[in-house]
C-alpha cells in the first residue's frame, strides 16, 4: 500500500483519499538536507536545557529524548514554521484558519523507551469526521525498520476502540522514509514510535496544528511576546496563535475589531 508522494505533487484529492482510508501519508524529500543538518545542531542545545528540568522535576526516566515547545524568538523553529510547509493540507483538513498547538522533537536513542513508544493517540477525544487537530512528523534521519521508524495502525483513526498490542502490532505498517520527509496523519491514529536497535540516535520534529479555538499546549504568544507581533507576518501571527488569544480583563476585552485579541475567521 503506497502513501508516499512526492511534497510538491499531492493534490487536495489525493490528500483526502489518503488520509480518509489509511489516516496518514508521507511527502518525500520535502526539506533541504542542509536545514534538516541546522535543525539537528539545534537539538542539541535544545535538549540539553529541557533534560536539565525533566530531571530537576522528577520526571527524567519517562521523558529521555523528548523535547517539548522549541519555539522562541530567533530561533531554529520559527525559520521551520515560516516555510509553511504542507499549509494547503493542513488548511484543507482543518476546513480553515489553523494554529500551532505544539512543537517538539524526540531523539530516539538505542535501547531507549521513552513515552512515545506506548501505543497511543494525541487526541483524547474521538472527534470522528469532524477533524479538530492534524499531526506532523519531520524525519531529521532516514527512517528504517531498524532505528525504531513509527508504527502506524492505518485505518484505526475511524474508530474510538484502542487496539490491543498483537492487534497493532501485527497489523501497523512503519514509516519508513528519506531525512528530510515530512509525515502528516489524523490526530485520532493509533501509533508508537519503534525501537532503535542501531547505534545512531534516529531524530524527528513532532507537531501538531489544531483549529484555532482549540487550546495551545504552551501559551506562544504570551511566551514569545505580545510585542513580537508587529513583527510577523499574518500568516505567523495566525499560526502562532496571535489571532486567537483570550482577553485577561474587560479593557482587553472591550476594543475594536482590528485590536481584539481574539480575531474574526477562527472558528
């Protein structure tokens, strides 16, 4: 069963088709390898604070490899979210104006068993066709049945039964795919991340884009700045969530249109 395609060259219908029958499909190629290598310099940095506070909090065994919210100003992500990769899809999928709910990244290292390795969902809620958040993968390795690339259980984002581990295991395809491939899937498909039996650490960017009422994992606007607006672009500004920000007081709350913090067009 092939769901691997070309970025440039998946129309909407072929995107449809894809993610109604197996909930997930691969673009190949889709980032230059010289900015999958500046990402992965990036991490580096990146996990190193973020692992300093898992462990300060307790919560180092259960979180190895896992980086939550890389985003700041000037930073590595931001450049990514600007490109815009795969918007039309997301816009399509979403039936419109969308946000960043969250932006992280795993490192899966050898023999390591992190969270993401449970058979799991990123939705609690079964939203069945009415779709209120997408995933995306970013593989900053290639992504091989040996180095642990992500179980998929295709199909099972059409209904609200977690299956049992011989059921997922026997039957999830993997996604095994170049660096520099980009995955999308609905946010109702049953995955886990493989086990890395190599000695090379298999990276990838994990994000998710919701419809613009839904609630931010980490509030970005207030983290990045509410001046930092001025700045961007409207097509950051609606994806970081500037748009759709909720007022703290009745002087936010009661302003013009143009100066409300939550903005027409995001239902």
């Amino acid at each position: 069963m092939n769901n691997k395609y070309m970025y440039s060259s998946a129309s909407n219908v072929l995107f449809d088709e894809k993610m109604k029958e197996l909930g997930w499909i691969v673009f190949e190629d889709a980032l230059e390898e010289d900015f999958v290598n500046e990402i992965n310099m990036y991490l580096e940095q990146a996990y190193e604070i973020r692992r300093q506070i898992q462990l300060d909090n307790g919560i180092g065994e259960q979180t190895k490899g896992t980086l939550h919210h890389l985003v700041g100003r000037n930073d590595v992500s931001v450049d990514f979210l600007a490109r815009g990769y795969c918007d039309a899809q997301i816009r399509h999928f979403l039936e419109g104006n969308y946000i960043l709910n969250s932006l992280g990244a795993v490192i899966n290292i050898k023999d390591n068993h992190p969270y993401v390795q449970n058979i799991h969902r990123d939705i609690r809620s079964f939203t069945g066709p009415f779709k209120v958040m997408i995933q995306m993968m970013v593989l900053l390795d290639d992504f091989t049945l040996e180095n642990g690339a992500t179980y998929f259980l295709s199909g099972s984002h059409l209904q609200d039964v977690k299956p049992g581990e011989e059921e997922f295991y026997t039957h999830a395809e993997r996604a095994v795919a170049n660096k520099g491939s980009l995955v999308l899937f609905d946010s109702n498909l049953w995955h886990a991340a493989g086990n890395n039996r190599t000695d090379r650490p298999r990276r990838a960017l994990t994000m998710a884009f919701t419809r613009p009422f839904f609630k931010q994992q980490l509030d970005y606007p207030r983290l990045m700045g509410y001046d930092l607006a001025a700045d961007l672009s409207p097509y950051m500004k609606q994806i970081l969530g500037y748009n759709s920000r909720i007022p703290s007081d009745l002087y936010e709350y009661y302003q013009p249109v143009e100066k409300r913090m939550y903005q027409p067009g995001q239902g």
